[in-house]
C-alpha cells in the first residue's frame, strides 16, 4: 500500500515516514505541490496525509483532486482551517491540527482507508 505524504516540513515528514513505514506502508514523500501533481500524473497513491499550506503555495485543489478520486485521506496542518473554504468533497475529510503525535495520525490514516474497503 503507498501513502502519499505531502509536507514541507523535513523532521515532521521524516517522523510520519518512518511511523508509516512501521506500520506496514510504502510511503512517496514529497514536499510540494509542483512534485506532487507530477507524481500523480503517474502513479495513484492508496491513501494520503496532506498538509494544506506548502512553501509553493495552498494544496486544496490537489486534496480535493485526491477527495474526487476516493483517495483516503487525512489533512495534517498548522494553519488556521476553521477559516478556510474547504471544497465540498473535503468536508468528511479528518483533520488533524500539528502537532499530533504520529500513532495517532497513522490510526486515523487505517480507519479512512478501512472505511472504503
């Protein structure tokens, strides 16, 4: 199973790599949207953790892509969300305020992806 995982931040990613490869998963990090839309042009991702705002700029319209594409998901963010106009298709989507620790965010990841199994 590959998760996606896009975050900026290098010791946040790493950590929630390595939880994740713990748990069994092939993880595909990436810290931008630039990287992320190219990936995607190739390879689709069983489930994915998304931080909304990356250093090349706001990554919704990628989250709702994933959304639209019955990708699970989960939002990880520092930023302010209850102020954010979230697409339609991201409102059932977990979100998950930094910082959290990583076993949470991995068993909130397990219970998405068991919702679409």
């Amino acid at each position: 199973m590959t998760i996606l995982l896009l975050e900026d931040e290098t010791l946040i990613a790493l950590d929630l790599q390595y939880a994740l490869e713990a748990a069994g998963h092939s993880v595909t990090a990436l810290s931008s949207n630039q990287a992320a839309y190219a990936w995607l042009d190739d390879n689709t991702p069983s489930a994915a953790i998304i931080d909304l705002k990356l250093r090349d700029g706001d990554s919704r319209a990628l989250a709702d892509r994933l959304a639209n594409s019955q990708i699970p998901m989960v939002i990880y963010t520092g930023h302010d969300i209850e102020n954010t106009d979230l697409a339609a298709s991201l409102h059932q989507v977990p979100i998950l305020k930094k910082p959290a620790d990583q076993e949470g965010i991995v068993a909130t990841l397990h219970a998405q992806l068991a919702a679409v199994a």
